[in-house]
C-alpha cells in the first residue's frame, strides 16, 4: 500500500490541517458541493439550525486532492476522523476522483449521510439563502460562513454556481 489521497471540497481546500506532500485540483463524479447539513452548533442552533456543506448525491464537484505519505496514514486519518465525524453526519468512503494531471486515483471522502437528522436534503438557492441569511451558531454568522467559503473557491479559480446564487442572494452587494 503506497501513499493516499484525501479529497476537499470545503474548508479542507484552504485550511487541510494535516500534513500532505502533494495538492492538485480534483473532480469526484456522482456527488455534489451542497448547503445540506443543518448545524446545530457552529453556524445555528438546534431551534434554528444553519446549513454547512456537504458532499450530496448528483453532478460532480471541483475540490483539491491531497497526497498523503503512507507512514502518516493512521495519524491522518485520525485527525480527519476527529474532525468531520464528530456528529456522524457524514460518512467516510473511498471513492475515485479525477487529477488535474489526467489521472485518476482513490481518495478518502466524507459524504453526508442521507439518513442522518442532520440531512436537510436538497433545496432551491433562495430557500437555502434564507436560512443562511438568518442563522447564527457558536462559530458566528451562517452568511459569513458561505461567503467566506464562496471567497476561498474563487481564490483557488473554482466555480460553483449554485454557491454562488445562494451567496447574491445573502449579499447582493457583492453579487
């Protein structure tokens, strides 16, 4: 067993955490970037949850593929386990994933559990910029949360227009 990739689609784009000796662009076919987590903690409450994002069924989604050296595996997969499993809305798979480079390889993925409470399920851009727009957790603002990460992916030149809508109509200022 060689070295492994881990794929971001969110916050683990700009600030991975772990250490890693490679970074290249990456699409994931059949799942999605997606508002469709409620947080109860960080950027809501459990009367009125927020939405963080996920990786949800359909289309595909643009992040970045981190190479891992094998001896740090165990340590890696710790830290990441600690971090994005803390409420078990998501689920740890192994997928394939396309590189910038032309090839293809496996890469330890967290994808939201459809059967979880915490699973808001798919919705319009202007119903999930409404909920963001009102919603406010132990870790700030839900808008700040989706504009700083809307920020983040045009720095990395990523585009995601459902983000995007959902970020003019939370702050058409900036639309």
């Amino acid at each position: 067993m060689g070295d492994f990739w881990v794929f971001g689609y969110g916050s683990l784009m700009w600030r991975p955490g772990f250490a890693h000796v490679e970074v290249q662009r990456a699409r994931l076919h059949g799942f999605r970037r997606s508002l469709c987590v409620r947080s109860w903690v960080h950027r809501g409450t459990q009367e009125h949850p927020g939405l963080v994002l996920g990786l949800d069924r359909g289309g595909s989604c643009i992040g970045l593929a981190f190479r891992v050296p094998i001896e740090l595996r165990e340590e890696v997969l710790a830290y990441l386990r600690e971090r994005e499993l803390v409420t078990r809305v998501y689920l740890e798979r192994t997928l394939p994933i396309k590189l910038s480079s032309g090839g293809t390889a496996t890469a330890v993925c967290y994808v939201v559990d459809r059967g979880h409470e915490q699973y808001a399920g798919r919705m319009d851009a202007g119903h999930a910029a409404e909920i963001v727009a009102t919603s406010h957790g132990q870790s700030g603002p839900n808008d700040e949360y989706v504009i700083n990460t809307l920020e983040h992916l045009n720095a990395l030149e990523i585009r995601d227009h459902w983000l995007e809508d959902v970020g003019r109509r939370i702050r058409p200022e900036q639309g």
